[in-house]
C-alpha cells in the first residue's frame, strides 16, 4: 500500500503541500477517546456511499417507496446487507457523535479558542439527528408514517409559528406523498451538504488551533 500510495503522490502531489498537516505533533496523553471523530466521519462517508448506491433502486414515490424497499431487501444482490449496513453506519454514526461529544466536555475541550469548533460539532449532532429522522419516513411502512406523525406534532407546538412550521415540513396538513418527496430532498441532498460543509469548517479549524491535550 505504501509502494501503490507513493506512486500516486508522484502524480498527484499530496504530501508536499500539506506535509504540515499529515506530519504534525500531537499533544502528549493522547488515547483511542481522541479517535471518536474520525469514526463518526469514516460512518459518515460509509453512509454517503451506500445512500447512493440505495439511491439507484430506491422510489420516492407515495405508490412505489415500499415496494422498492422491499425489493431492495428481497431482490437486489446484496441489497440487504448494503440497507443493514446504511441503517447500522446511521446508528453508530449517531453513537460516536455522542461520545465524541461527552469526551470534549469531560476534557473542556469547548473552551477558548476553540469554542466556534464546540458550536461547528454541535450543529453536526442536530443535523445528524434531523438526517435520522428524515430517513426513517423513507421505508413509508406503517411504523415509519405514525413515528413522523408523531415526530412532526411537535412542530405544532411552537407558539405562534407553530402551524406553519407544520405545513412547511410535511408539505400540507398531513403525511403524504408530498411530505415523502420533502424528506427524501432532505435526507439525500440537504442534509448531507450541510453536514459535509459543517463537517470542513470543524476539521479545518481542528488543523488549524491544533487538537485539545485534555484537561
């Protein structure tokens, strides 16, 4: 792999201009615990590549989304490992954000100058629970509409807006068609840009302040 990753830097060029940051010292007492954000991102690009390859069978269609599911499990080579392992990746995706989280705030690693990269993180975890919910609409199975039935009243509750944040998420006074084709915009589009565009600015400002030595 080292001989394969040296012919392509000939080529390309890699290590030359960012020698600074693949050869940089680390903070002294460094464990796995530091490793947590890098197994929420490789999860991330875990869920990016099985959600296109769902993407190819996948129906967004009030008519057709459960059949195609259905037949993405029972028919599609190897689609149901490639669905197990998407719905997997977003559960511990979830999991090591959590615990990547409680060990920045174990080690008071939100305190200045890093507090712009606590926020960064922070909206990462919202929008990795939005992208969740989201997702669990697409099956359109009985246990899916009633979770998002659920799930969506709450956005009623909103003094003053309440009602119109409701007929912006689910595209009208109920679940249909339309409220599938929203969350399926989200879940595979907007969602992963932002996530993607969060997820530069925290590594970037991780590069440039440095990593957090703990306490």
């Amino acid at each position: 792999m080292g001989r394969i990753f040296d012919w392509i830097d000939s080529r390309f060029g890699i290590k030359e201009p960012h020698r600074r940051f693949l050869q940089r010292r680390l903070p002294e007492r460094l464990s796995y615990l530091y490793c947590l954000g890098g197994v929420a991102f490789t999860l991330f690009l875990c869920l990016v590549f099985t959600g296109l390859l769902l993407s190819i069978y996948y129906v967004p269609s009030e008519r057709e989304a459960f059949q195609s599911v259905v037949n993405i499990t029972t028919e599609v080579r190897l689609g149901w490992f490639i669905r197990s392992l998407h719905r997997w990746s977003a559960h511990l995706f979830i999991v090591a954000i959590l615990l990547h989280t409680a060990r920045v705030i174990i080690h008071r690693a939100y305190r200045p100058p890093r507090e712009l990269n606590w926020v960064a993180g922070s909206m990462t975890l919202v929008v990795a629970f939005a992208s969740g919910f989201t997702g669990y609409l697409l099956p359109w199975d009985q246990k899916a509409y009633w979770a998002t039935e659920v799930g969506t009243s709450m956005v009623a509750t909103v003094p003053v807006i309440g009602r119109h944040l409701l007929y912006m998420v689910r595209g009208g006074e109920d679940i249909t068609g339309a409220t599938l084709t929203r969350f399926y915009s989200l879940h595979v589009l907007w969602l992963p840009l932002i996530m993607a565009l969060l997820l530069w600015a925290h590594f970037h400002m991780v590069k440039r302040q440095g990593i957090s030595g703990g306490l």
